[in-house]
C-alpha cells in the first residue's frame, strides 16, 4: 500500500496550489455577482464552480513521489502530489454538470466511471480551494450565504475593557517607558487584527512535548492521516492546519501557514459537529530545534484556543508547566489538556494519572472546568485506539458552535496584561496623612504655604509693618520733648559713639533658597506617598520643574508685596491725640513763658497759674502720648498681620501656580489612568 505522508517537499509547490488560489477567487468573485445581482441563474454558477473545482483538483504532477497516476490505475489510491487536502465526494453531479462528474480518479483528466458508483480510486485535492466544496455535501455552506454570527454575552465589557486598554495606554506613553507598555499594545494589535477576521471560526492549536501523540490526534480529529506520524524526531517540523468549513483563509494567513500545509478533513457524518474549526498541529514545544519551538511561542500567542497533549510519562514535565501552563492559568476558559496514550496504562492507572494531572494544574493556577465551572476542560483519550477521541469531539463541536473562544482569549489576554501592569498603576501601601487616599491634604498645601511664607520672610514683614506703623503714630502723637531726646539720641550715636559690635548674619538669601527647596521636597513627598514608583517619580519631577526659578519669584514678591506702599492708614482718634499732644505742648509753652514774664518783672506776680500750666503740659504731654501708644497696639497689629498675610498669600499664590498646580495635574492624569485601569481589570483584578 502506498504510504501517506503529511508533507511533501517537491521543487515546485505552487504547481497545484496556485491554480486553487485563483480557482478560489473566481468562485469567490462570481459567488459575490450572484448575490449582487440576482440575475444570473444558481445552476450555471455551479457548473461554473464544478468546472473550476475539476481543474484545480486535476493539475497535480503526474507521476509525483514515484505513484502510478495514470487514468484507470488499479494500483492505490491515488493521491494529488503528495498533498492531503478534502476528499471529493462521490455524489452524483447536478444534471447540467460536467462529464467526469462521478469519482474522480485523480489523473485530472476528468474522465470517471458511471455517475454514483465508487468504482475507482479516491481522490484528494489540495485544501487551496477552501471555498469550493462538494456540490454533493448537503451541510457545506455557501461563502456568500448570510452568517448568523452568535455575540457572545461578553463581547459588550469586552469592547469596553480594550477601549480602557487603549486609553490607558495613550494616558501612559509620557510616563511609562515603552517596555513596560508594549505586551499592552501588542493585545491591542492581535485584538484588532483578530476581530476584522471570520467569528464564525475558531482556530485551535493542538501542543505538546516530542512523542506525545498531537499528530496521531490531529489525524483522528481530520478523519484523515494530514500529519505525518512516525518514531522518528521530531516529525512535525511547521505548522499544518485543517478547516472544517470555508473561510478561514485570513485567520490562516494571519497564523503563517502557507497555502502548501492547509488542509481540509474528511468529508463525512462526522464532521458537521467540527463546523467552524480550525486545527493547528504544531512542532514539538520542546523540540531540539530552536524555529520549532518559535513556531509554538509564536502561533500559541496568536490562536482561540490551545490543546495541550501529554503523556503519561511527560504530563509533570516542569518545562510544560512552568513556561507555559502556569504563565497560562488565565487563559483557562480556552484551554483543553488532553491525558493521551491511556492504551498503555494497565487497570485504574489511567485514573490515577488524570487525578494527579489534575492536581499538578491546580497547582500551576489552572481553574479546572467542573461541576459547571468555567474553566480548562480534563480528558483521558487515545488517539491511537480512539477511546475517549469521541468525548474530545463531541466538547470541542460544542466549544466551536458557542462561538465565544476568540473573545474569551482576548479577555484573558486583557486580563493577563492587566496583571503585569498593576505594579505601575496600583499599590497596596498607603502611609502618612494620606492613608487611604490619593493626593495632597489641606494639612500639607497648608504646610507648603507655611514653610514658603517663612522662605520669605512673611512674619518678619508683618512686625516690620507693625513697628512702622507704631513709629508713624509715636511721631505724630508722641511728646515733642521726647521726641527731640530720642534724636539727640540717634544723632549721638551716628557720630562716633562706641556701639555692641553685632555677630556676622548668616546669608539670608541662602537660608532662604534652602528652605524653598525644603518646602517643595516635602509636599512632593508627601503628594508621591501611596503612588506607584513611576507616578510617585513623575510627581517629584513635576514639582521639581515647578520649584526652577521660584526663589528669586519669592524674592521679588518680598519686595513687592511685604513693603507697604505709602504711610500707614491714621485711625479716627489720631488727630484727637495730635490736638491733645499740641495743647499739653502749648500749655508747657504759655507757662514757661508766663514764669519767665514774672521772673523779669513783665507779669503780674502770681507762679500759681504758669507753674499749673506747665505742670498739667509736662504730665499731660507723656500721658497722651502713652494712651496714644496704647491705642495704636490694635491698629497697628492689625496692620503687621494684613502686611504679612499679603505676603504669605502672594507666596501661596506663586508656590501653588508653580508646584501645587503641576503636581494636582499629574495626580489628576494618575487618577484618569487608574479609573481606566479599574475598567481594564474588571472584577478579575480587584483594586486594593
């Protein structure tokens, strides 16, 4: 018997598959003016789709791999250059068909016995025409025909999480490095990619270690030996895939597989259950060939739904469960994990490997779908003898007609992307005022006005007003001869007379600069406190920006702001005091000189009255100037303290349009991309 191999290399591949191609695209083109213009009659664009589909099965190489291909050949079954592809049913043809149009005995020449009898050998045609199925095939569907497309019920949040996802993102490229957002963008892009292809397929990939048994299974699945089997290692060197139903050709194309290692399974009973599937069979994933183990990497991150096939003596291997189950365990939903090659186990051993495989995934996180609980479906088969291939079927054809893989490998890859990236949006330590919240407190804004107020010197000012101000009413209320005391005094001093030598002042302006750094260190701690590293960074950096130039800000505001422009506003009772002080100076004046008068014989004799007068000047003098100091204390406070809160208010005002302002935005651009954070997460991922 002719042997039938999974790949053929031959010099020239698209002999055969190039004539599908574009016997697919004119049925594609002339199915589409069908549906269009509704015109032309279904009977001619079948013979037309027969014709097509009898050339592109009929231009395989005579004679290829050494077979006997001639018409009428009794030898085998005749196989179309090596390649496997569906099975050309034996159905009778439509009375306008073609001749030929019974078995067809694979010369290509289209010549064939009586129309319904299988007289002859089968024939297989390449799978480059996977929109041209058998007429015969009651259950084939037409490309053009309507698509009841099912929605699963969490496409909706799904739409709403990679929306979140992509906001995220964007609200992120200025503050997070590239790396950390490119397994984000990546899901993004496959998302995409994957939802502008065919939703009513679903591509499955079948995995597992070297000898495990995937392409036994592959070929069990099929109804038809497509992958090569054998002892020798590894056999499977790329990826084949088979479809159950037309259409998939995108998500193929987007996979990587050439149209040389595209397939379809046998025709059959069996496979309506199957419609919708596509099945990948991939190289070893632990292949002594690096391309092979990238070809598994690479189709793993890009398929719905994986099937992992082990055996009973690799089902506990480490590399299986460290660098790709456990990685893995959220994706769960769209996993299957298949125990293989239980012909060889002896009595209840079978059992007791799957219950201990089953504990081997719960330890690796893989929620296990039982008791009607989402998760990764557990089966004990073997591909060989085909016990347990049934079951395997039978919740993979259930798997496929739900129609929500594709979204449930999304989701979890959101799910799993939203788990790397909760380090750098979300952590769990919350210390100092801001426990439990985020951002900056009254207590700490007012903190930072404090310590800028001091910067610049806001208290000094306000009792530098205040003494001006008591200055200013000493001198108009003050008494004259004290006065010119207090300037004797003063002019005394200025021309020579010894003073206390003063200790070398510290460099205010330095001091000053110090303590503003101070000030904007602290309240960028303080907003950094309970924020991820890259957003607590990007806080400090902010009001560091802030903080350039803000000294010599306060500076200018010290002397624009904390010198009052002008004299001193006067109260009511100031010009009271002032014509008290003039009278007591008068009368002091008027007795003097009335003394005087009666001491030089001008006045009447009589030192009762002058000496009265002077006496009520002299005391009346320092009284009215002690009540008027008294009574400036209020006014003149009042006046240091509006000094100083101008001063402390214009301070708070630069601090808060330099450093609170740029750090609230970036607390409020961290607040945005946690809210999309939360909604990427969704209830998977709870937000402490």
């Amino acid at each position: 018997m002719t042997a039938v191999t999974a790949v053929t290399d031959h010099a020239d591949q698209s002999d055969h598959t190039e004539p599908a191609d574009r016997a697919d695209r004119a049925d594609r083109a002339d199915q589409a003016d069908r549906a269009n213009s509704g015109d032309r009659s279904a009977p001619g664009a079948e013979q037309a789709h027969d014709s097509r589909e009898g050339r592109a099965e009929g231009e395989g190489r005579p004679g290829a791999e050494g077979r006997d291909t001639r018409p009428g050949s009794r030898s085998g079954p005749a196989w179309d250059d090596g390649l496997i592809a569906r099975r050309v049913a034996g159905a009778q043809r439509p009375s306008g068909a073609a001749t030929g149009s019974g078995t067809a005995t694979g010369s290509g020449s289209g010549s064939g016995t009586d129309a319904g009898v299988d007289t002859g050998p089968r024939s297989y045609a390449p799978a480059g025409n996977p929109s041209a199925p058998p007429s015969g095939n009651p259950t084939s569907t037409p490309t053009n025909a309507p698509s009841t497309t099912l929605t699963p019920p969490h496409e909706g949040p799904l739409h709403t999480r990679l929306d979140a996802l992509r906001e995220l993102v964007g609200l992120s490229r200025t503050r997070l490095d590239s790396g950390t957002l490119a397994e984000a963008g990546r899901v993004l892009d496959e998302a995409a990619a994957r939802r502008r292809l065919s939703e009513r397929h679903t591509v499955v990939a079948i995995a597992g270690a070297t000898g495990s048994g995937k392409s036994t299974l592959f070929n069990s699945l099929a109804g038809v030996m497509i992958s090569e089997t054998g002892v020798r290692r590894p056999t499977t060197a790329a990826p084949i895939g088979c479809s159950w139903t037309d259409g998939a050709a995108g998500l193929l194309d987007r996979l990587g597989i050439p149209g040389r290692l595209r397939r379809r399974p046998l025709q059959g009973a069996g496979a309506d259950e199957l419609q919708g599937l596509v099945l990948i069979d991939l190289p070893d994933h632990d292949s002594a060939v690096g391309e092979h183990r990238e070809h598994v990497d690479r189709i793993l991150a890009l398929v719905d739904a994986v099937i992992w096939v082990v055996d009973p003596e690799k089902y506990a291997d480490a590399m299986l469960h460290e660098r790709y189950l456990r990685p893995m365990a959220g994706h769960a939903e769209v996993t299957f994990v298949v125990l293989n090659q239980i012909d060889r186990l002896p009595g209840d051993a079978a059992d007791q490997v799957l219950d201990d495989l089953r504990r081997l995934l719960d330890e690796d996180g893989v929620a296990l779908g039982e008791h009607g609980e989402p998760g990764a479906t557990v089966l004990a088969i073997s591909a060989l003898t085909g016990e347990g291939v049934g079951e395997l079927r039978e919740a993979l054809g259930q798997f496929t007609q739900e129609r929500g893989a594709a979204a449930r490998r999304i989701s979890a890859d959101v799910d799993a992307a939203a788990e790397r990236l909760r380090p750098v949006y979300v952590t769990g330590t919350h210390s100092g005022r801001n426990r439990g919240r985020i951002g900056l407190s009254e207590e700490a804004r007012e903190e930072f006005a404090d310590r800028l107020a001091d910067a610049v010197g806001a208290a000094a000012a306000g009792d530098a007003a205040e003494r001006a101000w008591r200055r200013n009413a000493g001198k108009a209320c003050g008494d004259p001869w004290f006065r010119l005391w207090r300037w004797y005094e003063a002019r005394r001093y200025s021309q020579g007379v010894p003073t206390p030598v003063a200790l070398t002042p510290v460099d205010e302006e330095a001091t000053a600069r110090q303590r503003v750094e101070h000030a904007v260190r602290t309240v960028a701690d303080e907003a950094a406190t309970g924020l991820p590293v890259p957003w607590g960074q990007a806080v400090r950096e902010a009001a560091v920006r802030g903080a350039e130039g803000l000294p010599e800000a306060l500076d200018e505001l010290a002397v624009t702001a904390g010198v009052p422009s002008g004299r001193p506003p006067r109260p009511g009772w100031w010009p009271v005091a002032v014509l008290a002080q003039a009278a007591m100076t008068l009368l002091q004046i008027v007795g003097g000189v009335w003394l005087v008068g009666q001491i030089i014989g001008v006045a009447t004799p009589n030192l009762g009255v002058p000496a009265l007068l002077m006496l009520v000047g002299i005391v009346g003098g320092p009284c009215v100037e002690w009540a008027s100091r008294m009574a400036a204390r209020g006014p003149a406070r009042r006046y240091g303290h509006d000094a100083e809160r101008r001063l402390r208010e214009a301070a708070a005002g630069c601090g808060r349009a330099r450093v609170l302002d740029p750090v609230a935005a970036e607390l409020l651009r961290y607040r945005e991309v946690r809210e999309q954070y939360v909604r990427v997460a969704g209830a998977r991922s709870p937000i402490g």
